[in-house]
C-alpha cells in the first residue's frame, strides 16, 4: 500500500482520484471504481503497491506487439483489479477482485519494483511488459518501475483500455516504448453497456501517444452480436489510417465465450468472420492487419 500521486481532497474529506478518465470521487473507507485506490482519512492509497497477480516471461508478440522488438521476450506482470467491468474479460479472476479482499486473504506476491526489474534482466528479457490487469490503476507501481527499468537498459510496453487520464499519460510518456491499446469498439454504448466506460478517451489517447512518438498497436476483439457490425469495425479501420497513421498495426482477434466472465452464452467468432474484418482493414488502406485467436 503506498500514497496515490494524483488525487485532491475535498472540504468534506473525499478524495477525487485523476488516475483515469472515470475520475471517481471517493468517501472515507471507499474505493474507486477499480476497487484498489482507497480514501484513508482523506489520504488516497494504491492497495496494490508491490504487490503482483500474475507474471510470466511471454514473447512480446503475446502482448499484442508485432513491431517492436520482435524475437524478445517480455517480463510481463499486473496485479489486481480493473478501471474496466468488461462482460468479455479473460482475465476476470484478477482484474474483477478488490484490493480489500486482496489484503484480507493476503493474495498476491511481494514484489518491489527493483526486484521485477532484477528478474527480467537475469531471464534474458529486453522489456517489461505492464499488463494482465489495467495499468493506469496501479500506474505509480508501475512508474517507479519503469523508471528504474529505463535505467537499466530495458524497454517498457503496457498493454491498456486507453482510459488513462492527461496527468497518467504527462508521466509515463517519457519511460514508455511501446503500447498495445484495445479500441473495443467505436460505439460508445457499447463500451457504456459491456465495459462501463467510454470511447471517445481512449481515442484522444491513442492519438497522443502516436503524436509523442510511442510506438502504438491496436487489438480489437470482435464478439459476436456486440462488437462485430462491419460498419462500425470499418470506422475504427478508418480512424487507425486517418488519425493514427497507415504504419500502425491494428490486431483483430477472435472472441471465445468459454473463456470470458460472462459471455459464456456467446457463439466463438467465426473464422471467416476474422478474415472479413482483416479485408475490411486493408481496403481502409491499413499497412499491417494481423488476425489472433483463431
Ligand atoms: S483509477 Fe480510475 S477507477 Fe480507479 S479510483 Fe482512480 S478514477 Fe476511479
Ligand atoms: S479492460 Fe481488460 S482487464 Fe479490464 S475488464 Fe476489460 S478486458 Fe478485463
């Protein structure tokens, strides 16, 4: 547990939390929205400092990442929660925990940010990856990291819904290398109803990090009935050429209800379906349009 960076107490003693774009304001004892930043007695606390859920070495093509450092291996971790409430995740059994119940049931592993960045160095890594879970929700864990990562000789990519806010991105634009974001639809509803947040954030973001020189990838994962009008996949086709740039992959991949947290109900995506959306890609003039999970 570790003092939030970017929050402001109010008269009444609740905290406002500037870490994404949800900006929740939070009572005494309550957590935000991402259930790990916590108001102490008007203090705003990261429950998840330190603490890690999942890690693995994973090639970096895993992350999605294509273009950046192809061949490497990438010390990849995240912790607990999510900003995000998607009906698709597969990662439920981490992002969708709260950090009270983390302390309470002493979940996780303790892991200091100068001992993650040990690790990768002595498994051969050439980056380390912030993913699994969201990492604006626990992004001074990760700055510190990545700071000492830079330092080090190692590359950082983050694997993200975009929803960061302006002073997230002010602080880890100058340690990031490269980012995977998931533009999950162009229709706003549907990141109202299947994700609990918004789009047009995660755009302005996509575009800022392209314009500070981030190497940028984007994943769309195409679900049955929710995210796969062809219309709507075209219009982010066209947003990728025309506000990112032709140069900037964009990954389509396969949805699998078995494996999500509440889509069981939905039929997998269709292989042809996939190459559909792939053709969609390259006739909006997209250079580099990779197909996944199928
Ligand atoms: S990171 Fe986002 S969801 Fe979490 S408390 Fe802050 S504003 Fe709310
Ligand atoms: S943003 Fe990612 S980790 Fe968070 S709920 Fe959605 S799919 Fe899961």
């Amino acid at each position: 547990m570790k003092e939030c960076c970017e929050y402001k107490t109010k008269e009444n003693g609740a905290c406002q939390c500037e870490a994404c774009n949800h900006f929740c304001t939070i009572s005494d004892g309550h957590v935000g929205i991402c259930r790990v930043r916590q108001n102490v007695k008007g203090k705003l606390y990261l429950l998840t400092y330190g603490k890690v859920a999942a890690i693995n070495i994973d090639p970096i093509e895993k992350k999605p990442l294509f273009h950046f450092l192809p061949g490497s291996k990438a010390f990849s971790f995240g912790t607990f929660g999510c900003n995000f409430q998607c009906a698709n995740c597969q990662n439920y059994d981490i992002a969708q925990i709260s950090g009270k119940d983390m302390a309470k049931n002493n979940w996780g592993r303790d892991l200091e940010p100068e001992k993650i960045v040990q690790l990768a160095k002595s498994n051969g890594c050439e980056s380390i990856a912030y993913t699994y879970n969201e990492p604006t929700i626990f992004w001074e864990y990760a700055l510190d990291t990545m700071i000492l990562a830079r330092k080090a000789g190692l590359k950082n990519v983050w694997v993200s819904n975009g929803f960061m806010s302006d002073k997230v991105l002010d602080a880890i634009i100058p340690y990031l290398d490269a980012i995977n974001v998931d533009i999950k639809s162009f229709d706003d509803e549907f990141y109202k109803t299947n994700c609990r947040a918004r789009v047009q954030p995660v755009l302005d973001n996509c575009k800022r990090l392209v314009k500070a020189g981030v190497w940028v990838e984007i994943t769309t994962l195409v679900i049955p009935t929710l995210s796969d009008d062809e219309q709507m996949l075209r219009r982010i086709a066209r947003f990728i050429k025309n506000e990112l740039g032709d140069f900037v992959p964009w990954h389509i991949s396969a949805f699998s209800g078995a494996i999500s947290w509440k889509l069981q109900y939905l039929p997998d995506t269709p292989v042809e379906k996939i190459k559909k959306v792939q053709t969609i890609g390259k006739e909006e003039g997209l250079k580099y349009v990779y197909v996944g999970n199928i």
